[in-house]
C-alpha cells in the first residue's frame, strides 16, 4: 500500500528525533530506488511504443572551426514548433538551479532531460536542460533570471541528433533561426560548406524513470530487435555509424542524458519514420513533495523500517562537543534484518506474477502485431526473462 513522503518521514523521524527532514527524506528514497531496482518487479513491466520521427534532410550543412553552431543554407529549420510559451512567474535564483513556471499548456509539453531554449534574442538568452517536471513548474540549472513573459521555446528537432558529413553523430540542443542550430559538442575534423546531412532520432528515451528494456520488435521485419549490446560493442561495429538503409537491429544502452534520463542508441538510424514496440522495467520518481507516494506494489512497512534502520545507524551531532543520545546501532540493525526479511517475502509473493505479465506480453505479441513466426521463433528467449 502506497504511504506520502510526509507520513513516512514522520514513521522515520519517530525512532530518531534528531533526524532532519532532509536526512529522512534520502533515506527513504534511497531505499525505495533500492528496492525497486532490486528485481523485475511485475508491477513495473510496461509496455510502450518508440515513435521514430522521419528524419529532416532539406537543403544543405556548412560547419566552423571550432564551433559548435551548424549554418543550414536552403533549410527550413523549425524554431519554436514544439513548444512556444512563456515564462507565467519571474526566476529568482540564478546562477543556479531554478523553478521556472510556465503557462500551463507549456508545462505540459516540457520532459525531463528536454533542451529549451528562453528569451530567444534577448539579453538573457541560454539553453538549460530541464532537471525535474513538477505539477506547476521544472526546474533547470540557469544562468541568468527571467521576467515573467520572456520565451520558452523548442524545435521538434530539439534533442534529436545531426549526422555531419564528416560521419561525427552531434545532438541538437536548440534551432536559433531556419538556417542555424546550436549543437552540444564543437563540429571536429575538417569544416564542410554545403554538404549533405541528415537530423534523425538515435538517441531513445523511454520514460522519465525508465532503467533496463527487456524486449524490442520491429513490426515490420518481424523479428527482435537486440536490447542487451553495449556502447563498447557499438563501436567496435560501427564507429563512425555510417551503417544506414536496414531495419533496425539494436537499441543499445548508453549514459543518461544531460536530465540524468535513461537513452537508448537506436542502430542503426532510421530516417524514415517507425514504430517499434517494447518491453521495459520502469523505475519510481524520487519523493519530493509531502504527497508524493511510495511503490504502491511494495509494503511501506518495508521501506520505514530499512529508513529508520539506517537512521539510527548515523550519527548526527549537532555541535561539537555532543553527542547523539539516539544512535543505536543494534536497533538499527533489528530493523534493516526486519526489513530485508519481509523484503524477500515480497519478492517470493512476486514471482508468480511477473511470469503472467510475461504471458500479457506474449499475447499482445500476437494480437496488434500478429506476428506469429516472431512467436515461435523467440518463445524461448521470453520464457528465460524469470532470471531477472
């Protein structure tokens, strides 16, 4: 049964006092991230579709030495056709992490890990990466504050990524005009003038608070699309990921983006649009806010008693020369047993339905897909997922 952030800290805060709200707080949020990526829980088996937009190809590309911005000559490059608010209430907190408060059909729009663009062609203009989406607001590490009514912007080809003719893979933070793009690293290599290029997906998120793919198909061939390869193997293979013109093979993991959002490499690059199913294990967002809820699928009396546990097992002096009269390391080592104990109880309890979400997924395999020489083909690989 799920519990608040607010009535858990109070369960943490009772059997140590002197505990700050912020200290309970990580220890909560550390235990449920804990928990959560312990296993494949069934309760957070999803299943998705990647939406692989066609790639944009028109005119030409020139680059700069030295530079990170890229010059289009006979492009038509979108500035603000994905996002195109404004700012509801001032910033206050720059340089640093900020709330920014957008009308609401912005906010609506915004993902954690985006590249916005604000107050394009103002005093104040910068590009952030959004760090949290909020109820009302998000939050990003800004350089400058900003008024109420300067610009939130972003291009549908935001966060997508450019192939150069030099075959260097560089990701779209911001379109400053039709004809110029700010990229996130320096174009290497020689500069080009009016070359061909093309600016497609490669880089896949899932969700916000997705961690592992279990599975991936490509409607189309009918077959699996590998989901276990590495960036290391993606190199060996592909170094300058010049491979185009096949169906896709691999969605290979790599480093969260700049918004600390799991990515998935797409290979190879697909430049006209696909759609492609997947299995994956999802996470739990981090409790902020006092009504923010626990795993509803994971006994909160496991949680509070491996927080207060690691509770009592820190020592919180308050000034020198005191002493912490509640730490208590044999208690605190009674309840994180009690806790992993009732911990292993409910991953037992969970493994009957894992499998049957297995099965859902089978079947939806063979209803919208129909793809039956796919069922018969990868029954075994399915079957194996039990492992975890």
């Amino acid at each position: 049964m799920a519990d608040s952030l607010w009535s858990l800290r109070e369960k943490v805060r009772q059997v140590k006092p002197n505990c700050t709200e912020q200290q309970a707080d990580q220890f909560i949020n550390k235990w449920i991230q804990n928990i959560v990526k312990k296993r494949s829980w069934s309760d957070l088996l999803r299943t998705t579709a990647i939406n692989v937009p066609s790639g944009y190809t028109t005119g030409t590309i020139s680059t700069t030495a030295g530079s990170s911005l890229l010059t289009g000559t006979g492009t038509a490059w979108p500035v603000a056709d994905r996002i195109n608010g404004t700012f509801a209430q001032p910033t206050t907190d720059a340089p640093g992490q900020c709330e920014i408060h957008p009308d609401p059909a912005t906010l609506s729009k915004v993902r954690q890990g985006d590249y916005l663009l604000l107050n394009l062609g103002g005093g104040t203009q910068e590009i952030v990466v959004v760090s949290y989406v909020g109820i009302d607001h998000f939050t990003a590490l800004c350089r400058f504050n900003h008024a109420a009514a300067e610009t939130i912007q972003a291009s549908s080809l935001a966060n997508l990524q450019c192939t150069l003719p030099t075959n260097q893979v560089v990701t779209v933070k911001a379109v400053l005009s039709a004809t110029s793009i700010q990229a996130d690293q320096i174009a290497a290599g020689v500069p080009v003038v009016n070359e061909p290029y093309y600016i497609c997906l490669r880089y896949v998120r899932i969700s916000d608070t997705a961690y592992r793919l279990k599975d991936a198909i490509d409607p189309v061939a009918g077959d699996q699309i590998g989901t276990d390869k590495t960036q290391e193997w993606l190199n060996r293979e592909d170094p300058q990921r010049s491979t185009t013109g096949t169906n896709p093979l691999e969605l290979v993991s790599m480093p969260p983006n700049p918004g600390g959002v799991m990515q998935w490499e797409l290979w190879p690059a697909q430049t006209s649009a696909y759609v492609i199913p997947v299995l994956y294990i999802d996470g739990w967002p981090k409790l902020r806010n006092m009504g923010d809820l626990s795993p509803y699928f994971i006994n909160e009396e496991i949680i509070v008693a491996l927080a207060q546990g690691d509770a009592l097992f820190t020592k919180i002096i308050a000034r020198e020369g005191k002493t912490d009269s509640y730490y208590d390391p044999v208690a605190g080592q009674r309840l994180t047993d009690q806790g992993n104990v009732l911990l292993e109880e409910a991953i037992q309890q969970d493994d009957g339905r894992y499998m049957t979400s297995l099965q859902d997924w089978q079947r939806q395999l063979q209803g919208p897909i129909g793809n039956t020489v796919y069922d018969a083909n990868h029954l075994d690989t399915w079957l194996d997922w039990g492992g975890y």
